[in-house]
C-alpha cells in the first residue's frame, strides 16, 4: 500500500510513518532545458531565467528542482507550484511527518530495465528513448501515467490520450508505448527517490522546527489551504495552456527540422534559425516560419477557445490551420497576429466550414 496526496490536497496514510509520500503528477511538471554555465553556482543562477518562457507561472510562484544536468548543458527540472508545496507541507506538519518525501506517483511506475544498460556518454537526455511505459494513475481518477525515461514522466487524463498519442506517433513512427495493469511503487530504487523528491531546497526536511515556526503553523496552513483553493480553481485552464505550450513546441520542432535537415541537436531554435539565416544571406525580414510560429503562439496561448492544427510551409507562405467556437474569435486573432507582423509581411483568414457548434479556417501569412 502506498501513502498519497489526492488531487484535493487529501492526505492518504495507508502505512505507519511512510518515508515517501506520492503526489498528483498534475500538479508537477517535468521539462528540459538548455542552461548555460561552468559552475554549479552559475548555471543554478541561470536556471530559473532559462526556464522563464516555459513556465505559465510567474518565477516567484514555482519552485524548480534540477533533477539532473549534462555535460552539453541539458538540464532535467521538475516544477511545482509553491503554493502546492505548502499546503502538502503543513499537511505533513499536522501529521508529524516533516522528513516524509514528496514524490510524483509517475516515478512509481516502473521504467524499461535496458534504459540504465543503454546510457552512455553521460548523456542523461532520456527523452530521446523510443520505448515508453504507461499505467493507470492510482490517485488521479480517470487518468494515466507515463514515464518516458529514468527523469521523464507524466500524467494524462484518459480523454486526451488518444489525441495525444496519435500526435506523437505521427511525428516519431517508432515511438513504442507498452500499457501495464498497474505501478508497482515498491520497485522504485531509493536511490532515484531521493533524487526526484520534491523537498529540495528550501522546502528540504528539517530534524527540529524553530518555536516560531510552530506559533506560525495553523496561520501558514490556512493561507496555502486558500491558495490551493485558488489554484483549484484555475488548474484546468493552466493544464490546457501547458498542453497546448507543449504541442507548439514539438510542431516547432518538426517544421525546423523540415527547414534545415542537416542541424543534429536542437538546443535554441531562434538562435539558431537566426544564424542559418545569416549563414545562407538572407536578411532579417526575410519569411522566417519559426519567428512567425512565436508571433502567434502567444495569442494561441492567450485564446484557449482556439486550437491549432496542421502546419505548412510552401513557396514562402505560412498556413497554419484553426478551430474556433466563432468567427469573431478567429477575427480577434487575425487582428492580434497582422498587429504584431513585421513590414512587407500580411496575414489573412479563410474560412473552410462553419457550423453551430464549430468553424474551421486557415490563417495564412506571407508576403505583400
């Protein structure tokens, strides 16, 4: 039996003084950053400003915990509002569990035994493993677990999954899912435990708290319990941004790659879009797909009605297609993308079809 935190900030004591604590894999995001740096201080320092773009969170609001980085730069880093933090922590301190872990339920799930045999090269960037592992989530109803390597995993809700997976299957053919009955949370090794454990830093566990800590413990409580409500409240609009930041990224990808076949390793796309550019002489005003694909995002960001599909790149047009609820949504972004586009460059709207519940179209941006 396992110890867990339910998706409502619940505590589920299932064993006598459990050292680790599962929590909602929701609630914590798993991502991969390039951070620049020599030292440990410096690229610690740098860490969080790296993160910045993919974060849908002020700084101040999150608590980042690097998992594990490379000798290339490439950091793993889980993400957890602090807000959440708290409200789990004065959960513990009621039940005097302050040196219990905190760990996401998707590090239950029990990875490939060949992942540790086919590391090498220090290389710690398991994302690039094809073969993946799912379960279903025993703390998040209706919902699955995945781990795609030893750092890499998440949850999904049973609804998207098939969307989901469709689109990664579409952009890596070779990408193996295996589905199991269940975790198996005993088989997880200590030793990867302590190093996904969420109470790193300042939320790491104390041997004694101060007298002062205690007088403020029922006042910190009811404040992270108002916040959790808070964020309760605006969790699914925030899941659907992060699901929608996530697909941006990997369509990005893809049309960079299409773009310039011969780039090995993607650490910054702008950068190094730019510098092709520059290489091939091209000037900056130059149609460049990728920075039209970050003058758009935003506002797609912004528009939760609306959702992306395909993307092309032909004879210098970019055509990225849309699905709205209205017309008069896809006209507000129209309006927000031609406001933002650089001279000599225009964008325009056809609609494909229209029906009470839906329309279709496809925005097109190229030049005058």
């Amino acid at each position: 039996m396992m110890s867990y935190f339910d998706v409502n900030g619940q505590l589920h004591l299932n064993e006598p003084a459990p050292k680790v604590i599962w929590v909602p894999s929701r609630w914590v995001s798993i991502l991969q950053v390039f951070v620049p740096g020599k030292s440990r201080s410096q690229w610690q320092e740098a860490l969080p400003y790296a993160l910045e773009e993919q974060l849908a969170q002020p700084l101040e609001e999150v608590h980042l915990i690097a998992l594990e980085r490379d000798k290339q730069g490439l950091t793993q880093v889980a993400v957890v509002a602090r807000a959440q933090m708290q409200a789990w922590l004065a959960e513990l301190e009621k039940q005097g569990l302050t040196q219990a872990w905190l760990v996401a339920e998707c590090f239950a799930l029990a990875t490939q035994a060949k992942q540790a045999d086919d590391k090498t090269d220090n290389n710690t960037d398991n994302s690039t493993d094809n073969n993946w592992i799912s379960a279903p989530s025993m703390i998040e109803a209706d919902s699955l677990l995945l781990r795609s390597g030893e750092l890499r995993g998440a949850s999904m809700a049973n609804g998207v999954w098939a969307n989901w997976f469709a689109l990664v299957k579409a952009q890596q053919p070779d990408i193996k899912i295996e589905q199991v009955r269940q975790i198996t949370p005993a088989d997880t090794p200590l030793s990867l435990l302590r190093k996904v454990n969420l109470r790193q830093g300042e939320f790491s566990p104390q041997a004694k708290s101060s007298a002062a800590s205690r007088a403020w413990r029922w006042p910190a409580g009811l404040a992270a319990i108002w916040l959790l409500l808070v964020g309760v409240q605006t969790h699914w609009q925030t899941e659907q941004t992060l699901q929608q930041a996530q697909a941006y990224q990997q369509q990005t990808e893809t049309l960079f790659r299409q773009l310039f076949p011969q780039t090995q390793r993607i650490v910054n796309i702008q950068v190094q879009t730019q510098s092709f550019l520059n290489q091939s002489g091209q000037s900056a005003a130059s149609l460049a797909p990728v920075e039209l694909l970050s003058l758009i995002e935003p506002h797609l960001l912004a528009q939760n009605a609306i959702k992306p599909g395909r993307m092309d790149w032909q004879n210098q047009r970019f055509s990225l297609q849309l699905i709205g609820r209205t017309t008069e949504q896809l006209d507000q972004l129209l309006a927000k993308v031609k406001a933002d586009l650089p001279v000599g460059l225009n964008a325009r709207l056809q609609i494909q079809s229209l029906t009470g519940s839906a329309v279709e179209g496809v925005l097109h941006v190229d030049a005058n």
